[in-house]
C-alpha cells in the first residue's frame, strides 16, 4: 500500500502539484500531502472544474448564437464575430485546464481513499488505472 501511496505521490509531483506548496509545508510534514492538504485541496480542484464547467457552457451558447446570428442573417454579425473571436482563445485554454484538474482530481482522490483506509494487511487495495 505504501508503494501505491508513493506512486500517486509521483505522479502529483509530475503535475506540478509539489510546486504548490510552501517551503514549510514541505519541510514540516513526515509525509508529503497529508490528509487536511488533500481534503482541501480537493474541495478546490471540484469547485474549480465547476466553474470552468461553467464558463464553457458560457463559450458554447456564445458560438451557438453567432452561428443561429449567420444561418438566420441577423444584424450585429460584427459584434458576435469579434465575440467568438475573444471567446474561443479561452475554450480551448479551459478544455485544457479542465482535463488537467480532472487528473488532478482523481490521483487526489484516490490519495484520499489510501489516507482513509485502515493500516491492516487485510485491507483492500485500490487500483490505479
């Protein structure tokens, strides 16, 4: 169990994560991400990929209306086209950001499962896909 732990730990600190932490934090813990680190840090990457969900369904309706304001010859044509033009930029770095708290999220999590499990031989295992 305790390889397991250190491999989600690897691969945390390969997605920048390590870098996150202050000096004292990683100096003063016996381990690396305790449990009140990744509780909380968790708790931020969900709120965080709830609003990046957010700003996408706003980019999507944004290009669905330039694209309803050219099929039905609407006036203002300008307008959304220089709308989409700033919007888009930002989709696709929000898809980007999206995907990369989405791992995030789930090596958190699964380090949050290990932290919560009991220290016995008997314990099951979780397996990291």
């Amino acid at each position: 169990m305790r390889d397991a732990r250190d491999s989600i730990v690897e691969a945390l600190n390969d997605l920048g994560e390590y870098d996150r932490l202050t000096y004292e934090q990683r100096t003063s813990w016996d381990e690396p991400y305790p449990s009140s680190f990744v509780t909380d840090r968790l708790e931020i990457l969900r709120r965080d990929q709830w609003w990046l969900w957010a700003l996408l369904t706003v980019m999507i309706a944004a290009v669905a209306l330039l694209i309803a304001s050219v099929q039905l010859g609407w006036a203002g044509l300008d307008f959304a086209s220089g709308f989409m033009f700033m919007v888009l930029p930002g989709a696709g770095i929000g898809i980007r950001r999206l995907v990369h708290n989405a791992k995030l999220e789930q090596l958190y999590a699964l380090l949050h499962q290990f932290d919560d499990a009991p220290e016995s031989p008997d314990a099951p295992t979780a397996e990291i896909a």
